[in-house]
C-alpha cells in the first residue's frame, strides 16, 4: 500500500524517541522511502547510525557539514515527502512549530514542508495540559496539520496520564489510512457553503451574525485534500481557501447566497450547508444612511428563502444533502424536525449550550443525525479534526 511513497518522520528531544526505529521499520516494510532529521537533543535518545542503517538513507541534524561545508536542504527535504510525520514532538518543539521559530534543522524542515504534517506529542502529564501547550496543539490544527493525540499511560516521570506518544503500530496504520483516504473522493462534486450572510439596513449597517465561516472552510479544505472538486460559497469572513481543487464564490446577502447554491446544486454528489444564513432580512433597505433622529428606529423584516428546504425539494436520487442545525434549547428535538421537513440526509447539530462549540472557536463539539436514525456524537476536538468526522461519516452513507 505504501510502495513508493516518500515519507519524512522528524524526532525531536523525548524519550519516546527510542520507539521510531520500529516505525521506520515497519514504513520500509510496507515499501515506503523513508528519510529522517532529527534535533541534536534526539541523538542522545536514538543513534541517527540506527536510524539510517534502518532507512537506508543518511540522517540529517545539522543544517549543514562542518567538515565541507556542504549545505543540508531542508527545503530540498521539505518538498521531497509525501507525508511529514513529526513524532515525538516535544513540548519545546511544538511550541516552535506553532510559533514559526526556526533555530534548527528540524523546524526549518517543517517550515519548508509542502505536504502533509502528522504530529505525535510526547510529553509528561502536567506539559501537556498545561494552556501554552493546548494554544500550540490547536495552532498547528488551524494550519492544517493532523493530529496523532497521545494516550493515557506510565509516564518517564513515574506518572500515570496522558502525554504517552501514541505507539508506531498504531501511527503506521494512521498514515496508511491517510494514503486509503487520499483519493476517496476523487471524481465526486461537492457544493459547500459557509459563513454568515450580511443583510443590508442601508449602505452602512446590516444584520448578521457572529459565524466565522471555519467549520464550512475546514470541510472544504478536508474535501479537497481528499480529491473532490468543492465549490464553497463563503459568506463575509476572513478566511481564504487555498486548495486547487477549491473554488470559492464569495456572496453578501442570503439572496447572493440562494443563488449561488442552487446554480451549482444540480451537479453536486453531496451538498454541506454549513452557513449561519440570516432567517429575516430589511423588506426595504435605505439607499442613503438612516440619519439618527429620534428616541427609536423601526425596521419591517421579511423572510429570506430557506435555502435548505428549497435543494431539499430540488434533491435528486444520488445526491446526499446535509444542513447544519446551531441550536439553544430543545436541541435534539429541533434537529430531528429540520432533518425530518428539509428532506435532509444528515443534519449535524451544535448547542451552544456547549463550551468550546459553536461560532467564533477553534473547537467544535457536534451530533450527527442521519436519515435512516442513526446518531454519532463527534465529542469536543478541532474544526478541522471534526471535518475529518463529518466527511467520514458521509462517505461511510455513500
């Protein structure tokens, strides 16, 4: 499965360091080229001559020969790899990766990585549950890298909790289930929205909502990765989708958002409706701004279209439609009717209720409701671990 794939693992300074020759064991096994850099803190956890006796490649720490002066690229080495797999990662090392500091072979590598990054935290209990450390671990998720979470186990420190660098079994079959998922979806069409919709009052004020659009963006760029051709219609944010495989139509109003949707609907295999769309808008914006005059301010509100109960109406056998459901009270109840009257296949539902869920975080904690009453609860991890979830639980349909 693995035949011919370039795989870069990176060993920072941990004891856990003494695990990697048996992963990079089992990667050549598998038929993969494997190359490793190492910080000079990790030799005096593993010899860099087993390591390459074992990758049958040179290992390199330095950032160039002292003897020749010969320089070790690690952009050359960064572009190489299929996959980047940093395993231990420090707590220092993680804190570098997520600060884009660069004082070594090691990080200047990551740096320069394309491709891929797979992180394996090794540290002991209280690190690793300390908030610097929290802040760095969702840092390095918000830019795309994946997360190998360490277990609960016996510590180096004589500690018994989580900080236990995930074992290299179990690491090799996380990266041979990322290369089974690469083309997953490959040659389906995906229509996904995102973000708030902003209704005008007049040329100066609207209606919206707090939504950051990071849940829709996440799915796209989880898509994408995974070989789908996505057309995400993004409300307002800050946020851009850097994936050839992404085109990003960007809209203001429910309306804008209403149309894009269904012009690119009719040839979309699924649809991901994850935009805050405002349920009201201004029956008659002002085309010059509202002068403050008096002690209130009354505005008539009409009803946007539904845009999901409409491609509910439009869906086609084939087609998988999913919507998304931000509630505060009643939230099971209320997720099963929309699911139910928008003719939906999933509806995956927040609570604000929740913490750490819902708009503006980086986290998101949800529960899939499928059609055919099936319930997934997708407990509190990053937007873009959660992508990873929602798009598995819709394939696992399809």
């Amino acid at each position: 499965m693995l035949k011919g794939k370039k795989i870069l693992i990176g060993i920072s300074g941990s004891i856990a360091a003494y695990k990697i020759p048996l992963l990079v064991r089992l990667l050549i096994k598998e038929g993969a080229e494997v190359k490793v850099v190492m910080s000079s803190v990790a030799c005096d956890f593993v010899t860099p001559l087993t390591l390459s006796t074992l990758s049958q490649k040179p290992v390199l720490i330095e950032p160039y020969n002292k003897v020749d002066g010969s320089w070790n690229s690690h952009v050359e080495w960064g572009r190489w790899a299929d996959v980047f797999i940093m395993a231990p990662v420090s707590a220092n090392t993680l804190a570098k990766m997520a600060a884009g500091i660069a004082d070594n072979l090691l990080t200047t590598t990551y740096l320069a990585a394309k491709c891929p990054v797979f992180f394996a935290p090794a540290m002991d209990l209280d690190m690793f549950h300390h908030p610097t450390t929290k802040r760095n671990v969702n840092s390095l998720l918000s830019f795309g890298n994946r997360l190998i979470e360490p277990q609960v186990g016996e510590l180096a420190s004589g500690l018994c909790g989580e900080g236990r660098m995930e074992e290299p079994e179990v690491i090799f079959e996380v990266i041979k289930g990322f290369f089974l998922k690469t083309n997953d979806l490959s040659g389906k069409k995906l229509l996904i929205s995102a973000g708030p919709t902003y209704e005008s009052i007049d040329p100066v004020r609207f209606i919206g909502n707090h939504s950051s659009g990071k849940m829709g963006y996440a799915i796209a760029q989880e898509a994408a990765k995974r070989g789908a051709e996505v057309i995400l219609v993004s409300g307002p944010v800050e946020l851009q989708a850097y994936h050839p495989n992404i085109t990003t139509v960007k809209v203001k109003s429910a309306d804008q958002m209403a149309e894009a949707c269904f012009k690119a609907f009719s040839d979309s295999d699924i649809c991901i409706m994850a935009a805050a769309v405002a349920d009201y808008k201004v029956a008659d914006p002002s085309l010059q701004k509202i002068k403050k005059t008096g002690t209130s301010l009354s505005l008539e509100l009409v009803k946007n279209t539904d845009i999901l109960a409409e491609l509910g109406k439009m869906k086609k056998t084939g087609q998988f439609l999913t919507g998304f459901a931000l509630e505060t009270e009643n939230e099971n109840f209320n997720a099963r009717e929309k699911l139910k009257n928008k003719n939906l296949d999933l509806i995956v539902l927040n609570s604000l209720n929740d913490a750490g869920a819902g708009f503006g975080t980086d986290t998101n904690k949800v529960t899939l409701f499928f059609n055919d009453g099936k319930i997934s609860e997708i407990p509190l991890k990053s937007k873009v671990q959660v992508a990873v979830d929602i798009v598995d639980a819709i394939l696992s349909k399809i």
